[in-house]
C-alpha cells in the first residue's frame, strides 16, 4: 500500500481513476470497514483503484484541541488497518489551521478534484467537512455533480442493538467494557509499544510481567484485563494490570504490564501488540505480597477459563 501526502506529494501515475473511501476512520470499526468494502467493489466495477482518504492530525486537535478526543489508532495503526481493508493507497491530509479555514467547496475542489481527480467518493452517513464542519453529504454530492464524480454514503451500521461510531467505542474503552468494545470494532482493541525494564515485582512474587511502553493515547481504565501479547508474529493469552501497583506503595503515572501465561523467554526491546479481551477486576491495594500472589493465581485461572473457550 502506498501512502500520499498533502500538499507534498504528487499522486502517482498509476492512480487510476480513484475511487475514495473520506473520513477519520478511527477505529477503523465495523462501520468503516463497509465504506471500504463498498469502495473496493467500487473501484472494481470502474476499474479505478480504491483509496482511503484521512487527515493527521484529527482535526479537532486544531480546531478546538481542549475537546479533541484521545484517539483509538496511532496513525501508524490506521493505516495499518485500512491497507488490511484492500486499499491500495492512503492520502493522508495534513490538517493545518490555514486548511481548517477551507470551506466544503475549496476543499472539494483543491483536495479531491485537483490533486486526486477522484471518480467516485464514499463517506459515512454523518461525515462533516469543511470550515466549521458545515460540509454535508448533500453539498459533498452537489459539488460532486458539479465536478463531475460520483457521491454517495453508508448508512450507519449496527451492532445488535447500538450504532457503531468511534465515539461509542472509545466511551466503551474508556470505562473499560473491553468485550464490548471489541465487539463493535469487530476485534479487540489493542495497543502497541515495546517492553520495557520496570521495576521486577511481578518476577519477584512470581509473575514477571512485560512492562509496554505505548504511544496510544487511550487507555483502558485501571483494572485487570484477560489479553493477548502478540511478538514475533505468535500470539499468547496473559493477564495484563493497569495502575499504580498500590499495594507496592508506588505513585506516579499509569503502569500496563502483561504477565504471560506461558513463559515466552526474553522479551526485553521486543515490539508487541497487546489486545484487550476481557476486564477481570478493579486494580485494589492489597494487605500484603501474599494476598496479591493469591489473587494473582485467582486471575490466571479466571483468564485460562476464559481463553480455554476462545481461540487464541
């Protein structure tokens, strides 16, 4: 998949008629991956090539930074996710205060129909763009007409009995409802980093856990989590604390450590991705190390009980 920029890059001569799938795609959930299946199939009726459209940073960190919301992906993550969904490029936009200025029609014109000549371009239901976000569907399709590309939406997608949006999901994850995150994102949510030396307790009361160090921003709240920590491209069931360790008396910023149920050796420097399955319990000070260890085997059985019904 190939990554294109603007205003930096020129689109490559390849880019063949383009058929776009526009948004944010945070999450890259279940309702944007039917935008992008949509587009796939479109770009195979027209013999164009399917595309993403994105924007970094998320334009609410410029237009109004003290509400953005912490987002579900990297930027690195997104993209990883929508080359998976069968794009074969991503433009990403660099959302600037000058470009928050462009009304719908100057962004239209400039982005999708100067730079990109775009044939065919998709967005979710309640996609808004342009200055002050007055840019709807109806105008997205109006200007189409006038350029000469095609405009059409995807209504919202539901999940059993709640509309998927990136909203929802990171309210779900924020208060730890991982299952259910998961579930609207159609996997489970997940973090990357690298591990990182901590300060050795859990191999002290025998538990060593894998300190991950993560750009992610959204966090899952305090608590004990059934995951998986995926390196080397092999993927294995752990339990994974979030916290401040209180019983150790230690204070300071957010600590997530991954103890592994099977020993996986060094994992020092190793980047892995670790993914939320379920929330065990409450992070909570206990009396003491002996009462921690027993609740610690209380929640590797309570984990190999969940994963023995999953695969892993």
């Amino acid at each position: 998949m190939d990554v294109l920029y603007f205003p930096d890059d020129a689109p490559p001569p390849w880019l063949v008629h383009p058929v776009l799938a526009l948004g944010n795609f945070d999450g890259v959930h279940r309702g944007h991956r039917k935008i992008l299946e949509r587009v796939v199939r479109g770009a195979q009726e027209r013999g164009g090539t399917p595309m993403a459209m994105t924007f970094d940073p998320h334009p609410p960190r410029i237009v109004r930074p003290d509400k953005a919301p912490p987002l579900l992906m990297t930027t690195a993550q997104r993209l990883e996710a929508l080359g998976a969904s069968g794009m074969r490029a991503v433009a990403v936009v660099r959302f600037t205060p000058e470009l928050s200025q462009w009304d719908a029609e100057t962004f239209v014109s400039r982005v999708l129909v100067d730079w990109l000549r775009v044939s065919e371009v998709w967005v979710g239901a309640n996609f808004l763009f342009g200055r002050d976000r007055t840019g709807t569907f109806s105008a997205l399709r109006q200007l189409g007409v006038r350029f000469g590309f095609r405009a059409d939406k995807i209504d919202p997608v539901r999940f059993k009995d709640f509309v998927v949006s990136s909203t929802r999901i990171r309210r779900l994850v924020s208060e730890g409802r991982m299952d259910e995150a998961g579930a609207l994102m159609g996997r489970p949510y997940f973090l990357d980093g690298t591990v990182v030396h901590g300060r050795a307790k859990g191999r002290e009361i025998g538990f060593p856990t894998a300190n991950l160090a993560t750009d992610n921003e959204l966090l899952p709240p305090p608590g004990v989590y059934a995951t998986t920590l995926q390196v080397d491209g092999i993927e294995r069931a752990s339990v994974t604390n979030i916290g401040v360790r209180p019983t150790f008396g230690t204070e300071g910023p957010l600590v997530v450590e991954a103890h592994v149920l099977e020993d996986p050796g060094d994992l020092y420097g190793k980047a892995v991705r670790l993914r939320f399955v379920q929330r065990l319990r409450e992070e909570r000070r206990f009396p003491d190390v002996d009462a921690l260890r027993t609740q610690i085997e209380a929640d590797t059985r309570h984990a190999r009980r969940l994963f023995s019904k999953l695969t892993v």
